[in-house]
C-alpha cells in the first residue's frame, strides 16, 4: 500500500500528490493530511477515480487518514457527463457545446452602491433559465461569497445546482475570508479539481 503524506501542505498539492500515486497505478492508497479543507477534498477525488474510501479519522495528533481501496470505474456525474460527450455523435456534439464559468468576484463589475450585485443576481438568473445551463460554475477569490446563505444569489445557485450544474467552491478561499463552515451550496473544491474541470468543457468563460 502506498503511502502518501501531505502533512504541512494546503490544497492542492495532497491531491495532486494523491493523483500521482493513482497514476503509477497504486491500487490502495492510504494519504495523511494535517486540515479538514484537504481531508474532504482527497475523499472526493478518491471517489471520483473509483477508489471506495475504506477508512477515514482524524487522529489525537490532528492528522487526518484516508485509506482507499480500488474498486471500479468512478460514479462521479461529471465524469458521466464527460463520458456520455464523447459517445454522443458528432452532429449533436456540433449542437451541444459544455460551458464551464469561473467566477472571482460577489460582484459583476465593479462594486457601485450595490449595481454590482444586481448584475452578477440578475446574470446568474439568466443562467437559471437557459435550456442547458453550465457544465461546472466554479467560485474562487471573492466569488466564495456568493455561496453563503445571506448572499441573495445563493437561492440561484442551489437552482442551478439542482438543475445539473456542478458547483465547485474554493476550500483555500473559503479558509481565507473564515466562511468555509458557513458555505451552503456546492462541493468545497480546490485549484486542482477547479482547474480539471473548467479545462475539459468546451467553452470556459471568466468572470470577475
């Protein structure tokens, strides 16, 4: 079994560590980390490469340990959606074009006695009602801001989500402005999976 220790490192570097032990074709893995930001986000991709996360407990000296095992093809939605791109006919790939959004910013434009805000609700709305919304909507930098409950924009997020779209929020921003507890839509995520994702649809478009 391969060990991984990511103790003293902030996302992403354990997953990136942990994808390169998947990739020289380790089939147990067991990784340490040091925060809870990186311990979710390791579980996740694990899951997302079909490994079954056999074990998971943070020790009396605050290190967390992740054992997974290998067991099959991964059920993670996005790599469905992916999958299901690649099998679809040219034509209806031509028709149909993913689009992935990074947002960095609560506000669309700059802040203006509140116009910002306006705009980036009213754009989001938009979103919500398009025929196939966004592939992934990922929020970094002050964009993290739009997923706390008492932002206004957070009800179209969880639309959104509900609609299919993949909301991916960034643990290390969360962490910089002490919101991660307070999150209430989305998968706490990291640069690595934020830029994975947005890389592989068609069209990536940047706000903020």
């Amino acid at each position: 079994m391969r060990v991984v220790d990511a103790r003293g490192l902030i996302c992403p570097k354990p997953v990136i560590l942990t994808k390169q032990a998947i990739d020289s074709g380790e089939k147990e893995i067991e990784v340490l980390v040091d925060n809870d930001v990186s311990f979710q986000n390791v579980k996740r991709f694990l899951k997302s490469r079909g490994y079954s996360v056999i074990e998971d407990i943070k020790q009396d000296d605050g290190t967390y340990v992740i054992r997974g095992k290998y067991e099959g093809p991964s059920e993670d939605p996005t790599e469905r959606r992916q999958t299901a791109s690649l099998t679809s006919t040219p034509s209806a790939q031509n028709d149909k074009k993913s689009i992935g959004i990074l947002i960095l910013s609560d506000t669309l434009g700059r802040p203006n006695d509140g116009l910002g805000e306006v705009l980036m609700k009213s754009f989001l709305g938009v979103l919500l009602e398009e025929d196939e919304p966004p592939v992934v909507l990922a929020l970094m930098n002050e964009g993290v801001l739009l997923a706390l409950p008492e932002n206004s924009a957070c009800d179209i997020l969880k639309d959104l989500e509900e609609k299919g779209t993949t909301i991916l929020v960034c643990g290390t921003c969360t962490n910089h402005f002490g919101v991660t507890e307070k999150v209430a839509v989305g998968t706490i995520s990291n640069m690595f999976q934020i830029t994975e994702a947005v890389m592989e649809v068609d069209k990536a478009l940047i706000y903020g």
